[in-house]
C-alpha cells in the first residue's frame, strides 16, 4: 500500500458522498507517509509516487496528468498569495526534493531536476534544473517503448 492508493480510495469516497472516509484516509497519508495529498486534488491514470510518496506536499486544487512520476519530498503549490495553483501535463517527471510554486503550468513530456525550486512556466519536452529553475534543455525527444 502507499500514498497514492490511500489517495484514490479516498477520492472515490468523496466522489460517491460517502462521508467520513475522505477525512480518514487524508489523516492516514498524513500520518504514514509524513505526505499532505488532499482528496480534491485531481490526479491522473498512471502516475506514480517515489517511495511510496514520503514528504510530498499538494496544492489542494493542483491538477496532475496522466503517466507523472513524482519522486519523494516533492511540494507543488504552497501558499501563494495569487489565485492559481500549479498544472502539471502529462508525462513529467519530477525530480527529489523539487518545488514547483505559483501559478504555473509545466508542459507536456518535461524533467524538472532534483531539489529544483521552479517559479515560471516550463515549456513542453524541456529539463530545468537548478534554484530558481532555469531551461538546461529543450525539445527533449519524447522516448517510445
């Protein structure tokens, strides 16, 4: 069991009106997995959580695609004074310990590095790197296997 299957039990939950196991199953991610991964939070088929998602942080109206991979110790959101909150695309890969904050939109096939601390938009098939994240490379050929 890990993050992500607490997660979407709870969010079925939610979705079908059944009261208090949203909240339960909030608390168990919290307390488990040291993770705040809010039922509202709209996350996509065939994403994965890194160890089981240990210490990640999600903004309560994020939206995660389909096909992302989370590494541990990700935050995406966090208390921004304006009124939108992170879109990650399908297929990105987000690195250990990153922070993806504000209102942004990181693009479709991209890699955001290690420990990167992203403030601006990223654009699709493109690697940032860095604290604040900067474009290390672009147009990143989109592997098929």
């Amino acid at each position: 069991m890990d993050a992500l299957a607490l997660y979407r039990a709870g969010r079925w939950c939610q979705r079908h009106r059944i009261p208090v196991l949203p909240r339960l199953m909030y608390r168990l991610i919290f307390l488990i997995f040291n993770s705040v991964i809010p039922m509202s939070v709209e996350i996509g088929e065939g994403t994965t959580l890194g160890y089981g998602g240990l210490g990640i942080v999600l903004h309560a109206r994020c939206r995660i695609g389909a096909n992302v991979l989370i590494a541990q110790q990700v935050t995406i959101g966090g208390r921004w004074p304006r009124e939108g909150v992170p879109v990650i695309e399908d297929g990105v890969s987000i690195g250990a310990g990153a922070k993806i904050l504000g209102p942004i939109r990181v693009g479709a096939g991209s890699r955001v590095g290690a420990n990167a601390v992203v403030l601006k938009d990223v654009p699709p098939r493109a690697v940032v790197a860095g604290v604040p994240a900067k474009i290390i490379h672009s147009d990143t050929p989109v592997q098929v296997s």
